[in-house]
C-alpha cells in the first residue's frame, strides 16, 4: 500500500511537471479578433435560460417555444443576412442555482453568441456578472426589475418588460382620472417588484391610505385582504404575480368585500386570470382594470396578432395562442430587428450598438426605450378593462420614465408589420 | 489490496430501533434485507475499509454475533499511519487533479468544482446516515447556513482580497455547525420517520426565512456579492472557473481527509456502535445521545462547508438554490453512490452533475412533431432521470460504491 502510494505521487508529480509547461503556453486567450463567438457565415447561435420544469413553467415555457417559432419561420425566409438563427433553449426550472450551470454551459460549453430573453429576477439577477465579465450580449431579459437596466454597471444586459415602476405610474394615473376622491391603497409582493410598483403609485398619487404586501411561499391572504377592507379601500392596485390576483381576488369575495381592483400585467392577463378562478371567474373579473405593452392575442383584427398566429400555426404545431406565445415572438421579432440593424459583419459589438441606437418599432403599443443610457425595454402601457366577460383596450397608451415625469398619452399610433412580418434592415 | 467485505447499509437501518425492538444477533434484521444477494452480507457491519478488513477473513464464515454488535469495537489490522496513509492518497490524487483542471475547458472545470462542492457535503451525510443510522433530508437548509455568511461577510468586507474569502467560508462552516448542532440536539431524541419529518421541516423553512428577513438575506432573489479573481500569480489568463475547481476541490480533500481519519478512530467505532445496537452502545459506556449529536455537528460542518462554496461558485446565495429539491438531491446522491463507505459520496456527486447532462444528451436525439416537443421540452430528461434511478437503484441495492467493489472482486477473483 504504502509502495504503491509512493509510487503513485512519483507518476503523479512527474505529470505535474509536465503539465504545467504546457499550460503556461495555453491560457492565452485564443481567437481574438479573428472570430467571433457563434456567429458563422450561415448561423447565428443564440441561447436562454427558461423555466421548462417545476413552478414557474405552467405558461412561461411556452415563451422559448414561440420565440424559436418565429426564428424559424425567418429561417425559412431566408435568415439575417444570410445567417440562420439557431435557438438553444436550456431549462434552469426557476432554480438559480441551475441558471448559474445553465448559462456556463451555453456561454462557455456551447459559445453562444448571445443570451437572449433569460426569465426571471432571482434567476437572471444571478448570472449578470459573469455574462458581463465574458463579455456576451444579454438581451431582452424576461423581466420587469430595475436591475437590469444598469447600463454603467452592467453595459451589456438589456431588459425587455415594462419595468415596474412605468407600469404603475400608468396604472396610478389612470386611478387619478378615472377614480377620484376615491381611497386608494395597495397590495404587493415584498421584494422589488412590489416596492417598485409601490414607488411608481405613490409618485403619481401621493402616499397610498394603505399598503399591505405578501410572500410568495404563503398563499394564505385572507390577513391583508381583511385589513384593506378594514382600511375602508376603494381602489386597490395590486402588484401581484397571476396565482395571488386571483387568490385576493377570490379571498375578497369571500370576506365579502367589493371593491375596484387594478393589477400589474405581471398579474396575468384575462385568460390567464379566467383558467385559474373558474366558474367564478365572470363575476369575480367584471370591472377588473389592467394593462398591457402588447396587443391582445384574442384581437384578431390587429394585424400582429395575426402575423404571429399564422406563424404559430405553422412552425409552432398550432399551439394554444395566449400571451405568453404573443411575448415569445415578440422576442423574436425585436431580435431580428436588432441583428438587422447591426448589418452584415455582426459581432457582439456591432449588436449591441445597433441597440442602443434604438428607434425600434414593431408589435408592441409602445415605443421601446432603448439608448445609450437607457436599457430598459417599453416606454409605458395601455390600459385595459374586462367588461361583460370581454377585455377591452381603453383610451390610447401612456408612457412615462421611472422617474418624476409626467405620464402621457402616446398618440403616434402603433407601426404595421412589414411585408412577410420579417423586419428589414 | 485486500479484497474488502462491502456490506450495504440501508437507511431504513435506522429505523428499525424504533419499529422493531433490537435484535443485534440475528443477521436477518430487516434493514439488512437488501444485502441479501452479496456475498459479503453476513460480514459484520463494516461500513468503512478498515472494518472491512477486519471482516475479510469472515466474510464468508457463519455471521459471528458478538463480532456483528461489536464490529465497531475491533480495532482495525493495519500497519502504519491512518493519517500519513491518507494525506499521501489526498496528495497524489489532488495532484493529479490539478493536472486534470489544465487540460480541460472551463466548463469541465466549473462542473469538476460543482463535484467538489458535494463532496465537501455528502461524506459527512454518509457518516450520518449510513455511520450513524441518522437520516437528514434538511442538509440542504445547512449548506444555506454554510452560504448565506458568505455573501454577507464578502459584502462587508469587500470580497476584494482572497484572505475575505477565507474569513467568509470559515463564517460559513461555524454559522452550518451551530445550526447542526441545534437540529442535531433536537434529532438525538427523535428516530425514523419522525426524525426525516423534523428535518424535512427544517428544509422547508429556508425560504420562508428568507423572505421573512428580507431586509438581511434578500429575500426571493437572494444576494450577490464579490469575489477576488484568481490570485495573479497563477496568470493573467488563469480562467476563473479553474480557480473555482480549485478551491471547490481543496474543499473538498479537507472534508474527505478529516473525515476518512475520523471514521477510522475510536469515534467512528461509536458511530457505529450506535447506528448498529443503542441498547448494547449504551451498556459498552458509549453516551449514545452526545454521539449522536456530535455525528450531526460533523455532518453539518461539511454541509456548511459545500453551501459557503457553494456560493463561491454561483457568486450569489438565493433560497431557490437552497430548496427541498437540494437536500433530496444529496440524499438521493448517498443512496446511488453507496452509503457503506465514503467512496460512495465521489458516485453520488458525480451522478448529481452528470446524470442530468447524460439524460439531456440521451433525450437529444429524439424527434418529435412540435407540439410534443414542446410539451416534453425539459421533463423528457427528467424521466429519463427518473428511469435511471430507478434502475440502479433496484439492481444494485449498495449503490455505485457497493457496485463497483462487487465488479472489482469478481475480476480479482478470476484472475
């Protein structure tokens, strides 16, 4: 044992030698300039990290999946500039943990060119300094939180949501005009989706009568709901994700108490909103204001929402077309305008360029933000009331900044897709 | 090398103290059901090599019940110095390791310091569980003990200097011990199902903390933090991942060094001594609940260990990472690997990294119309996963360790 110990470390030590001479040559970084990562001639390789399994997958696994539709039906059409886009969807269950690996695996194993519309805050938040650190583009991230619209920190993350702030300044102003004299309170979730949906109503309505919030691994609400109605509130805005609008919505009607909800586009749209109250779920939506940047994908007159149904018919098996399906190509949509605009030679420096140059137009009601030093996504929303069992878009879309600006009406009308719904350059 | 008695230790083992009353003497306990088709399964319980030793030559004779109670009590036949003999191993191996982490791509080398990471925690979860007959589905919620001072102590100091690192991971292990020490004076009392229900819960509550004392931990989305980049001396472009493997494995050779000596000693003896008869142990002088406590500080200092580390690898600590799903991981881990010796807990780290790739890649290959795609986009592997488990599980009842030292006597044997 001892011998073969010995022995052991001999070889072993021996080896150690001759490895590190050859590493000292090897560390240097190779192709620099030459090439550039994931790009070839004829392709384009892009990944994203999405919740495919456990909690968060019921609907948002269906983003990936549109978005990897529409890049196959640009594909077929010929691809950007020559170049096909490859989608690599890489499932990261909600878990950051696994979005650490997840990402590695596509930036260092796979050498994607860009990540593309990574879900999520938790998760996402995670892996900003190492996709900073290696340089890839991060686009479009699949959520509404400041923290990725940090353009001196972090120049290569781009946000694609509304962030939480504009959203609630429009939904605050849109209380102001249409509720007034009315007691407004708030009910959220504690962490920065809440406070900056908080901050956005308050800047709008001065302090709010009452704010009550909630943690996501409790789904018991009956507390919060109870002290609202003890508060005497007329008008909440909720900063909720779509499980917990309906669990106030439906614990209000329990304690029997009525009163105008109006909730954050994160809180789910009226399909989604519907599946999950059920039979109730006329009674308990009529009235129900919220907003959106998209338009509907049950507006079968928006030519939009038509272009990407048809392409979800064909590249996408005909799947059930809701929201998510309608963010997922807008995705897509936003990102091939991105490539375009970056022309022929594309490398990650021209993309990104090409972004902050901004003037994108597409499907959303909204222009997108996009400049030097701004890398949030859309500008503002539009408001929305169920009504008869039926959403309607009221009155035109409001933009604003996350600041003290004022909100205002976008009157420019929103753009029409262009000839096949493939953005030219 | 001797030919080594590789008897398999369920972890329903330990709940037959509770559920049945002890029979130290009769081979045939219902624990030790599963062993049946080993040849070594009337070997006294010798659950690591130098038992196994003392095992050899009775291997095959008639189980020896005053061997079998007291197999911890024999002292183990072997010349020379445990601990010389480890360190050597540790040495030449670590060695080669580092040879390995420059040959390989920065990716290999993140998931050869994820390896690392569990087995700064499952060897001490195998000293609980299959050493000590205690069973822990919280060790999740011990390596978030070990993380969260991490990040906490990186961002008050800086995390610019390596020796912050050092300062950090050392708040991590003592935080990860005292809370084991907490849990494990609790679990001294509580045996079996009960015992999995306690620190179960114990699991469950590390989001609602989080998010409780959001103001401190960050709540859902945790906390990121700092870290010093590889020290310069190594080269300006030594790739950070490297780095981390190395730490990860450092980690990694204290806990498997300090532990193989331990279970060798006379605490490990008690250990087992424990797990096998608390009634006998009890009689023999051994103060069976204070070993069983200290058997939980061990386990959780390893745990606290992997978390800190853990966290050094994802620069940033969140509940999510920290969840059931990660203390039924690590005992799904010492299941497959092997609970009868501390060789099972580098099968069970390298089954939590690989298998989920292995399953991806197995999966890849198959087509299907769009709409099935996309429904089994990402659970597909899963149930390969699943599958998998299953088969292993049910064909080698002692893990990959129990396994791979049956494959290696039978060569041995036809030679």
């Amino acid at each position: 044992m001892f011998r073969f110990a010995r022995r052991g470390v001999a070889v072993a030590a021996a080896l150690a030698l001759a490895a590190s001479v050859a590493a000292c040559s090897e560390d240097s970084p190779s192709g620099n300039g030459a090439s550039v990562p994931g790009v070839t001639d004829t392709t384009i390789l892009v990944g994203t990290h999405q919740p495919l399994t456990g909690r968060a997958a019921a609907g948002y696994s269906k983003i990936s999946a549109a978005t990897k539709a529409y890049f196959e039906y640009v594909n077929a059409n010929g691809g950007v500039h020559g170049r096909k886009i490859e989608y690599k969807i890489v499932d990261d269950a909600y878990n950051p943990a696994k979005t650490q690996e997840v990402v590695r695996q596509l930036v260092l194993q796979d050498k994607v060119f860009a990540v593309l519309n990574g879900l999520g805050t938790p998760t996402h938040g995670g892996v900003l300094d190492f996709l900073k650190t290696n340089k890839v583009p991060d686009l479009f991230v699949s959520s509404g939180s400041a923290l990725f619209n940090q353009p001196t920190k972090y120049p290569n993350t781009f946000g694609f949501n509304v962030d939480y702030v504009t959203e609630s300044k429009v939904l605050a102003n849109y209380v102001k005009k249409t509720f007034p004299g009315k007691k407004v309170c708030f009910f959220g979730q504690n962490d920065d989706f809440g406070d900056d949906a908080l901050k956005g109503v308050e800047t709008v309505l001065g302090s709010v009568a009452a704010k009550q919030n909630y943690v996501p691994t409790n789904t018991n609400v009956a507390p919060q709901v109870g002290a609202l109605k003890a508060a005497g509130c007329q008008v909440n805005v909720l900063a909720t994700i779509t499980p917990f609008t309906a669990l106030t919505l439906g614990t209000a009607a329990k304690l029997g108490y009525r009163a105008q909800w109006v909730g954050s586009s994160v809180g789910g749209d009226f399909v989604g909103l519907s599946a999950l109250l059920g039979k109730a779920a006329p009674l308990l939506l009529e009235g129900y204001v919220t907003s959106g940047y998209l338009p509907s994908p049950l507006d079968e007159a928006n030519p939009w929402t038509k272009l990407f149904k048809d392409v979800n018919a064909e590249y996408n098996g005909n799947t059930t077309f809701e929201v998510n399906t309608m963010f997922g190509m807008a995705v897509g949509y936003t990102f091939v305008q991105a490539l375009q605009a970056a022309g022929k030679d594309l490398t990650r420096e021209s993309l990104m360029a090409a972004i902050e140059k901004g003037g994108f137009e597409g499907p959303s009601l909204v222009p997108m933000r996009y400049s030097k030093d701004d890398h949030s996504g859309f500008s503002g929303t539009q408001i929305s009331v169920i009504k008869g069992g039926k959403q309607a878009l009221v009155d035109t879309p409001y933009v604003t900044d996350t600041g003290s600006g004022p909100v205002e009406p976008y009157t420019e009308g929103a753009a029409t897709p262009p000839a096949k719904g493939i953005p030219s350059d | 090398m001797p030919n080594r008695a590789k008897p398999e230790t369920m972890p329903a083992d330990e709940g037959r103290a509770a559920a049945t009353p002890p029979a130290p003497a009769d081979p045939s306990t219902p624990g030790r059901a599963p062993a049946g088709s080993a040849p070594a399964a009337n070997a006294p319980a010798g659950a690591d090599p130098a038992a196994g030793d003392v095992s050899r030559q009775g291997a095959t004779t008639a189980p020896d019940p005053v061997r079998r109670a007291g197999a911890a009590g024999a002292a183990p036949i072997r010349r020379g110095n445990t601990l010389l003999r480890h360190l050597l191993i540790a040495v030449g191996l670590g060695v080669v390791v580092v040879i390995a982490t420059y040959q390989i791509e920065p990716f290999r080398n993140y998931q050869l310091a994820t390896i690392g990471v569990y087995l700064c925690v499952l060897p001490g979860l195998i000293l609980l569980t299959g050493f000590n007959g205690q069973i822990s589905l919280g060790h999740g919620a011990l390596m978030a003990a070990g993380a969260y001072p991490v990040a906490l102590t990186q961002n008050a100091l800086g995390g610019d200097a390596q020796w912050h690192l050092l300062v950090s991971v050392l708040a991590g292990v003592v935080t990860a011990t005292v809370l084991g020490a907490v849990v494990g004076v609790a679990a001294a009392r509580l045996h079996g199902p009960y015992l999995a229900g306690a620190t179960l819960a114990v699991a469950a509550s590390v989001p609602a903390v989080t998010t409780t004392f959001d103001g401190v931990f960050g709540g859902d989305a945790g906390l990121s933090f700092a870290l010093a980049p590889a020290p310069s001396s190594l080269g300006v472009y030594f790739p950070f991942e490297r780095w981390q493997a190395w730490l990860a494995l450092l980690g990694a050779a204290i806990t498997m060094l300090l532990l193989a000596n331990l279970v060798r000693s006379r605490f490990g003896r008690t250990l087992r001594a424990v797990r096998d008869d608390e009634v006998a142990a009890a009689l023999a002088g051994i103060h069976v609940g204070r070993v069983r406590v200290l058997a939980f500080v061990v386990s959780a200092a390893g745990a606290g260990l992997g978390g800190a580390l853990f966290a050094v690898l994802a620069q940033s600590v969140s509940p999510g990472a920290y969840g059931l799903t990660l203390s039924l991981n690590l005992m799904l881990a010492i299941v497959l690997g092997g609970l009868g010796g501390l060789r099972g807990a580098l099968w069970g780290a390298i089954a939590l990294v690989a298998l989920q790739p292995l399953a991806d890649w197995a999966t890849r290959s198959f087509e299907f119309s769009a709409d099935v795609q996309q429904r089994l986009e990402g659970t597909l592997p899963l149930a390969v996963f699943g599958v998998a488990l299953i088969v292993v599980m049910t064909t080698a009842p002692g893990g990959v360790d129990g396994l791979v030292a049956r494959a290696t006597r039978r060569l041995r044997r036809s030679r």
